[in-house]
C-alpha cells in the first residue's frame, strides 16, 4: 500500500506522527495483496551498524532499503530496529560472519590504543558504545568491540602494580622508575594535580605491556652523635641531595640524633 492510502483510511492529519500502541486499518488494493519481493530478509540493526554498510553486505543499494522500510534520514538507524532487506531476484548472500568481544578499560588506556589493539577505528567503538568523547573513558568502563569480518586478536598482556608514596616522591619520579608517564599514573588514579600527592598514598601503576620494573631497594639509618648528611651519603654511596629528597629533609645542615632516615 502507500503512506497516501493509510492516511485516508485511518484519518491521519500529519503523516509523520503516530503513536505506538495505535491501531492502524491497512487496506490492500482490491486485489491479493502482493508478496514481499523474492529473495527479501530482515536484518536486526547492530551497533556500528550503518545503511551503507548493510547495503554492501547484502549486494544491494542504501535507496532501495531506505525505501522498503520507509526510512527518511539514511543517516538514522537505531540498534535493534528490523530492517527489511529488498532482495535482487535471486537468493540474498548471506551476511559475512561479524565477531564482537568486550574489553574492560583499564588504567591508562585510550580509546585510539584500543582500537589498534583489536584492528578497528576509534569511530566504529566511539559507534558501538553510543560515546559522544572520544577523550573520554572511565576506568572498569565495559566497551563492545566490533569486529571486522574476522576473528578479533587478543589484547596484549597487560601488567599494573601498586606503589606507596614514601617521602619526597614526586610523579615524575616515580613514572621513570615504572617506565611510564606522569599522565598515566594520573589518570589511573583520578590525580586531578600531578603536583600534589601524600606520603602512605597508594598509586596504581599502569603496566606497558610488559613486566612492571621493580622500585629500587632502600633500607632506613638511624643518626647517630657526629653524623652529617654528607657522610651518611658517602657511607651509602649516594648523594646528600638524594638523602633531602627521600626524607623531606629542608635543610641539609639540620639532622637530629635518633632520626631515621631512608637510604635508597
């Protein structure tokens, strides 16, 4: 039938407003009515999905599916609406086998770093998982991966580990020790200024893919009657800025017997 007919028979003022739940009278046309084209199939949008893409799947045009289901926007379909497939005459191909996987965000990721992982594009994930940033993910955040016709590659390894903040760390610091970046590290832990954290804080350390290099190995020293910083560097075979930096140490003329110091 046509969207004339069904506006006179069911007394429709505007053709592009109707309810769900109402009740349309569809007329045929005096005949039989006649059967959907040979060949035809439905198909059930899918994220990511694009007319233009179904059209090619399907050995068809985005006009004649456009016109089958009376869709005005070619550039508007939504995931989970049934589309019927006008067919060319003959058996209607099979659609190719599509793979799709999840993958978990984790700390340090980006959606660019993840779409290379799994042989996609930012925009078909950005698609997928309806993202309006593509700056922006959320740790634990769940993403539906689309796939390209062929089984999806795993994602690399990935290794984090945890760090506490001792006495005069600083991000940088603890980055170049971990082999990664201040802006991972602050990212991982929701650190809004990379200037600021506190001794006994607790960082997660994102991995690179590989293992996780090991924080160097310190031990503590006691002061002692007579002790300068200088000597307890040369004792330990570091330096007296080494020393102030690692105990928050203001001014390096000034220990008192019975400190306790950290000796990296």
């Amino acid at each position: 039938t046509t969207v004339q007919r069904l506006v006179e028979l069911n007394n429709i003022a505007n053709p592009n407003l109707i309810r769900a739940g109402q009740v349309l009278i569809i007329s045929g046309s005096g005949g039989t009515t006649p059967p959907p084209p040979t060949g035809s199939t439905t198909y059930t949008v899918k994220a990511g999905d694009t007319l233009s893409a179904i059209a090619a799947r399907y050995n068809t045009t985005v006009s004649r599916i456009a016109a089958a289901n009376d869709i005005t926007n070619v550039n508007l379909i939504r995931v989970g609406q049934v589309l019927t497939i006008p067919g060319t005459g003959g058996t209607t191909p099979p659609p190719p086998p599509s793979s799709t996987t999840t993958y978990t965000v984790k700390a340090g990721d980006t959606l660019s770093a993840i779409a290379a992982r799994y042989n996609t594009t930012v925009s078909r994930i950005a698609a997928a998982n309806d993202i309006t940033n593509v700056n922006l993910i959320r740790v634990g955040q769940v993403l539906t991966i689309p796939g390209n016709g062929g089984t999806t590659p795993p994602p690399p390894p990935s290794s984090t580990t945890t760090y506490t903040v001792k006495a005069g760390d600083t991000l940088s610091a603890i980055a170049a020790r971990y082999d990664t970046t201040v802006q991972q590290i602050a990212v991982a832990n929701s650190i809004p200024n990379v200037n600021l954290i506190r001794v006994g804080q607790v960082l997660t350390i994102p991995g690179n893919g590989s293992s996780t290099t090991p924080p160097p190995s310190s031990t503590t020293y006691t002061v002692r009657p007579g002790d300068t910083l200088y000597s307890i560097a040369q004792r330990y075979n570091t330096t007296v800025q080494q020393l102030t930096v690692d105990n928050n140490i203001s001014n390096p003329n000034l220990i008192s017997v019975g400190q306790v110091l950290t000796i990296r």
